[in-house]
C-alpha cells in the first residue's frame, strides 16, 4: 500500500495519539477495516503513558465522516451475506469503547458527520463542533434506523428534540449540536489546526480554555414549541397529524419530511428512541440497535432507500410497505426480537461501573 493511502491515518505526536480517518473521496465513510484499525490503536494507547490524548478527525475538507459505507451494506443485504452483520459487531463495539475510554478522547466533528461518523465521534468525552459542523442520523431516508448509539444519545435530548432528529434525520449545526448534547465545545474552523497541534503539548483542559468560543446561534431552541408537542404523540400518525394541524411553517416543513421516509424505519425509529430512554446505559442500547439493524438488513427498505438515494440517486424510493397505517405493531415488534444466544451482541458495562456511568460527565484530564 502506498504511503499515505491507509484508510486510517495513525500517529503520535507529544502527549498527543491521531487518529485521521483517510478515505476523504468517500466522505470518509467507514469501512471494516477501518474500524478494526481504530479499535487496535485505542486498545494499544490506553495501555501506553506517552499517549495521554485521542484525537479524531476526517481528511479532506468536506466532514470528518459521512457514515458507514452503506453500498456494501446493501450489498450484503442483498446477498444475504453475514458481512453487514460482522460490521456492525465490530462497529457498536468500537463505539462502546470511545465511551468508556479511560483517556482524554477528543472528536473534531468539523463539516458533515452523519450516522456513524456520530458513533466514532458523539461517544467520546470532548466533542467539538465547528461553524461547519453538520450533524445527522439521517437514516430514515434509506430505510434503516438509527444505530452507532444514535438512539442513545438522541433519547438523552432535551424534550423531545431527539425524536425530532431521529425521524426526519435533519442535520444540526453546532449550538444546536451542544443544545441536544452532540458536542461539548463550539471551536472555529480556522482555530482548528492550533488547537490540534497544541493538543500534542498541552493537556485537554488548557488547550479548550484559549480556543473555544461561543457558537453561531442555533435554530431549534425557538422550535421546541411545536417539537415537544408534537412529537411527544403516541404514533408517528398521530405524530403527522399534529404537525400539519399546528400551524408554524416549520412543523409542515418537518411533516412533509416524514411522509418522504421510509414508513416502517419511522415506526421503529419511534420505538427505538423510546426503549433506548429506559435501557440505561449505552451497551444495551447498542445491543438493542444491533437486533433492529439485523431485522432491517432483512427488510426491503434498505436496500430500496440505498438504491433511490445513493445508487440510481433517483430520490424516488418505494417502500414496501408504502403507508404508515400498513405497518403493524407486530411488525415493529419483530424488529426488537431476541436473535438468539449465539447471535446477539453482548457488551459487559464499564469496569466497576455496572450502573452505566456516562463519562462524558467526567471533566477531561
């Protein structure tokens, strides 16, 4: 391979590990090996006291990470293949170790960070957002439920702000991002390459001291009006209804957007925000994505919303089934089903720590 050409950048600089993920045509989309490479270099430096800080970030201009490569996800949906599945073992694993890092992990969520550039970023323990930042679970609109942990962290929202994102999958910027607890510090772009060589020498504490600033505003606080009413229905129907009946321009807006999505990725989305509230920490919540992601590697959604939105690019997807009111109960139930001793993904609680603790509350060294 030539120098240069990894599909994960890996170095130490100081005190400081880098971690850049390196596939900046594809928006830095995840790969398996890329997250095998990630998960070997945050195992090896949390035994390693030169290294006292992580730090992510993309290559490229665009984002720091569109998501997981979601052409061979429908690949192997359509196949019929385990190696979505595998994916997705390795994937939530990974993201349950950002959480639980015990170093100083710092996530530079600059640009577009969507769907598992979220679960490689929205975990770890100091997560910073730019002006650029745009931020998305945007899942619905292939036909797939948010997973990396998305649910977990969009279910800790304020309100129902959350919910809001996790079905319509509309990005957020930054004060928007600290508002629903995506991010902790707002720092301009133009700030970002003295604070990343400044992490190499300094610790975390002091280097966010003299680069963060205040974000741009934001727009959803002014929303909550409407959000917090209307999606707290008990139905996306009702949900819908609400919506188009209230009034303020940007709840149709947000209606109009539900009706686009995949009808059953809605319904289970709605569950799976709502269970993820009561699963308590973070590894059964990833547990109880990845049971939802295998039912959807099943579901001809998937594969239907890749090829409208990322194949054929259409923008066209018919769902299958078409109408909310066509999806049962039963069918969002089968989404949570048990897969079965040998299949479900089971990840032990931190260390001494059964109740979930969430070490984002913990301040950075």
């Amino acid at each position: 391979m030539t120098p240069g050409t990894e599909p994960v950048l890996v170095r130490t600089e100081g005190r400081a590990g880098y971690l850049t993920l390196n596939r900046p045509t594809a928006l830095n989309a995840l790969t398996h090996p890329m997250v095998d490479i990630l998960a070997a270099a945050l195992d090896a430096w949390a035994a390693d006291p030169a290294v006292e800080t992580v730090v992510l970030t993309g290559a490229g201009e665009r984002g720091l990470c569109a998501g997981g490569d979601i052409r061979a996800i429908a690949a192997s949906a359509r196949a019929g293949t385990e190696e979505a599945a595998a994916f997705w073992r390795a994937e939530y694993r990974l993201n349950a170790a950002i959480a639980r890092y015990p170093k100083p992990y710092v996530a530079v969520m600059d640009g577009i960070v969507m769907g598992g550039g979220v679960g490689v970023s929205g975990h770890g323990s100091v997560r910073i957002a730019t002006e650029r930042s745009r931020i998305a679970m945007p899942e619905t609109g292939i036909g797939f439920v948010p997973d990396v942990g998305g649910t977990y962290l969009l279910g800790r929202a304020p309100g129902e702000l959350g919910l809001h994102l996790a079905l319509t999958g509309a990005p957020v910027g930054a004060a928007d991002a600290l508002l629903c607890g995506l991010a902790d510090h707002h720092v301009p772009a133009a700030a970002l390459p003295a604070l990343l060589a400044d992490l190499a020498a300094d610790p975390v504490r002091d280097v966010l001291a003299r680069h963060v600033r205040p974000a741009p505003p934001g727009e959803l606080d002014a929303h909550r009006e409407w959000i917090d009413p209307c999606y707290a229905a008990d139905t996306v129907e009702e949900i819908t209804e609400r919506l188009l009946t209230h009034g303020a321009p940007a709840a149709g807006q947000a209606a109009a957007t539900l009706a686009a999505r995949s009808p059953t990725a809605l319904k289970v989305t709605l569950a799976a925000v709502r269970r993820a509230r009561r699963l308590g920490p973070l590894e059964r919540v990833l547990e109880q994505e990845y049971r939802v992601s295998l039912a959807a590697l099943r579901h001809p959604d998937l594969v239907e919303g890749v090829r409208a939105q990322v194949i054929d690019k259409d923008r066209q997807p018919r769902w299958r089934p078409a109408t909310l009111a066509e999806v049962s109960e039963d069918d969002v139930r089968r989404s949570f089903a048990p897969l079965g001793p040998d299949r479900e993904l089971r990840l032990p609680p931190a260390a001494g720590d059964p109740a979930g603790h969430d070490p984002r509350t913990s301040p950075p060294a």
